[in-house]
C-alpha cells in the first residue's frame, strides 16, 4: 500500500508542477504536455518486460526494480536538468511505476474478495495522490521552495520504498513464482504442460475481454490524467484561485478518488460490477455539469472532488472483471497489456488538452473532460453482461479447486 501511494505521488504532482516547468523553462501549453507523452514510454518497456521479469526473478526482482527506478527519476529531476533531459528521467520512473502497478493488481486482483483488495490498493494509490499536491503546493507556495525541491522528497520517499518492498517481498523469488504458476497449469490442462511466457502474451490477445478492457482503460486513465493533470492550470486561469487553492483542488480531487475506492468498493459488491460502474459514471456526469456552471473557486473545488469520488472506482472494477473472465496465468500479461493502453490514453488526452489549450484557450478543459466521461459510459456500455463480485470470486475459488 505504502508503494503504491508513492506511486500516487508521483503521477498526480505532474499537474502541479506543469506551472512551474513552463516558468523555469519558457514553455507554451503545447511543449509543457510532453510530461505527459514520455510517461506511456515506461508502460511499453513493461509491458514487454513484466512476465520476463517475474518468470526470471520473481515478484521480489520486481519489488527492486521499481523502487530502483523510481530512485533514478526523482535523483535526476532533483538537480533540474535541461527540459529534454527531464523527460528522460521522467521516462524512467514511469517504468518503475509500471512495473509495480501491473505486476501488483495482478496479484490483488487474484486474490478472494478482491473488490476490497482492490479498493485498498488503489485507494492507497489515491490517498498518495492527494498527498502529493498537498505537499507539493505547501512547498512550492508556504515554503517558497523551488519546484525541484519537490523531487528531492520524491527521492527519499522512493528509498523507504525501496526498502519495504524488499523486506515484504524478500522470499517471493523466482521458483517460488514458476512452482506456483506450474501447479496451476498443471492441474488446468495437465498434457500440454507449462506454458510459455511468449504463449501466455499471445493468449490474451485471443479473448475479446482484454480489447474491451483496454479501450475501456484507454478512455478511463486518459479521463482521470487530463483533469489530474490540468486543474490547476484552469483553477488559476479561468477560475482566478491562488496557487495554492488550486493545488488544494488537485488534492481534492484525489482525496474523492481514495474515498470512492474504498468507501464504494462494498456498494460494488451489492450492486453488481456492471451496475455500480454506469450509476457512478451518471453520478460523475453530473458533478462535470456543476464544475463546469458555476464559476465559484471553492465550489468548483468541491465538485472536483465529488466528481473524484465517483471516478475511484472504476479502475479497480475494470481490473477484478478482467482477472475474473482469464486464466489465472495470463494476469500479469494481461493487465500489464491493458494499463499499458490505458497509459497511452493518460498521455494522448492531456497531450491533446495541452494542444487545444494552446489554440483555443484552457476552458475548453471543461468541455473535453464531459466528452471523455460519456466516452468512457459508452465503451462501459457496450461490455456483455458481467458477473457480479459474487460470481468473479466463485469463478476464481473454482479456479483454484480445479
């Protein structure tokens, strides 16, 4: 939980900082959002890596790498080096949080109950989120810090993490890893025999569900990284709020996606995955239409943040219905597959954003963020019936007794 709120960290003081890299280095909106387009680059490189990694070193090879590149990142944003090197080390951290976020909601995701596993770790995401800002905005604004002070903090957070995960992780190593995924193949087809790394990553690709669910996080992450990564861009502009009130607002939208994951993760299970995700995505609609009419700085802040609360959930459900409907050993492959699109969204729409801004002005992030939710509602829509929690977690208790 501790990682994965550095995580949080990490990706949500971008926003924040977006500002201050345009002031330090005299960048125009359209330059500014290449923050955004390195951060899928570390998606790729995982993506293709993840089950390689795991195969040959466990889940404790991941629990070092990532913290180790997280360290890289945060030493060299520290010294402010130039723009096009700030993207490079930006690149690299994004590897480190790729490699921790699919390896690690595949193995949450597997888990019974994994609704609440879920909800947990990803609220920790979040709660890391609206740390993040906080801190970030009290630095650069109370304490009058240079933004770069930021990643000096970054770098000792990413060193405890470095440790936990090693301490938690130091007996997950890579026969602990092959003789579990051998025993689950072996019981599921015992003829065929264990299956490869290259089969396990041409497999999912066979199952219409890993499509679904990219597009489906393609439009989710993309939504989520150009308010996260704009709002405050549109608070001190359009909204006239001081820096630090719209750093606050970047924090308030995070706190409300913590909340909704672990708060709304028990209404999903009474509700079923299909029917908790269209009532919140209808909920968030509605808060978009609030933010978007009144003009109000501290009421804007609010609905920013309910309209993160009803936005928490929806990563954690697309995640237990896709580890529910594969086999078990085709998880890593899969959701490292499909976050890694789902990157590419969180860099293409806030990238897109930046580019409109820079023509058209930075209102139009009002409008772009409504059109984002009904794309994501639409693309929930076109899903076939899914189980309900109750069902995944049979399905997954099957699973293991076959």
């Amino acid at each position: 939980m501790y990682s994965f709120a550095v995580l949080g960290m990490l990706v949500s003081t971008l926003g924040v900082m977006v500002p201050q890299f345009e002031a330090h280095y005299g960048l125009s909106d359209l330059h500014v959002s290449f923050v955004f387009l390195v951060w899928p680059i570390g998606y790729v490189a995982a993506a293709c890596l993840n089950s390689g990694i795991h195969e040959r070193l466990g889940q404790r090879g991941v629990a070092v790498l990532g913290p180790v590149f997280h360290v890289l990142m945060a030493a060299a944003a520290a010294l402010h080096p130039p723009f096009p090197l700030l993207l490079v080390a930006l690149a690299v951290g994004s590897l480190g949080t790729a490699i921790l976020d699919g390896s690690f909601c595949a193995w949450a995701g597997g888990m019974e109950n994994a609704n609440v596993v879920q909800g947990f770790l990803h609220g920790s995401y979040s709660a890391g989120a609206a740390l993040g800002p906080f801190l970030a905005g009290t630095m650069l604004s109370v304490g009058h810090a240079p933004w770069y002070a930021w990643y000096g903090f970054l770098l000792g957070a990413s060193i405890l993490e470095a440790l936990i995960l090693l301490l938690a992780f130091r007996f997950e190593d890579a026969k602990k890893y092959q003789d579990f995924h051998s025993h689950t193949r072996t019981q599921a087809s015992p003829a065929d025999g264990p299956a490869t790394t290259t089969h396990a990553k041409a497999a999912i690709f066979q199952h219409p569900v890993t499509w679904l669910c990219a597009l489906y996080f393609l439009a989710t992450i993309g939504t989520e990284n150009a308010i996260s990564g704009w709002i405050v861009v549109f608070m001190t502009r359009v909204a006239h709020a001081t820096s630090y009130l719209a750093s606050l607002s970047s924090s308030g939208f995070w706190i409300g996606q913590a909340a909704g994951r672990v708060a709304l993760g028990v209404v999903t299970g009474k509700l079923g995955v299909r029917a908790a995700t269209i009532t919140y995505l209808l909920f968030a609609l509605g808060f978009e239409v609030l933010f978007a009419a009144v003009r109000v700085p501290e009421v804007s802040a609010v609905a920013i943040a309910l309209l993160g609360f009803c936005l928490g959930p929806l990563f954690p459900n697309g995640v237990v219905t896709m580890t529910g409907l594969l086999p078990r050993e085709l998880h890593v492959a899969a959701i490292s597959f499909v976050v890694l699109i789902g990157q590419v969204g969180g860099a293409l729409l806030p990238f897109a954003l930046g580019a409109l801004a820079e023509t058209l002005g930075i209102e139009v992030f009002q409008v772009v963020v409504f059109a984002q939710l009904v794309a994501t509602l639409l693309v929930w829509l076109a899903f076939p019936r899914l189980p309900s929690t109750k069902t995944i977690t049979e399905n997954q208790v099957e699973d293991r007794a076959t």
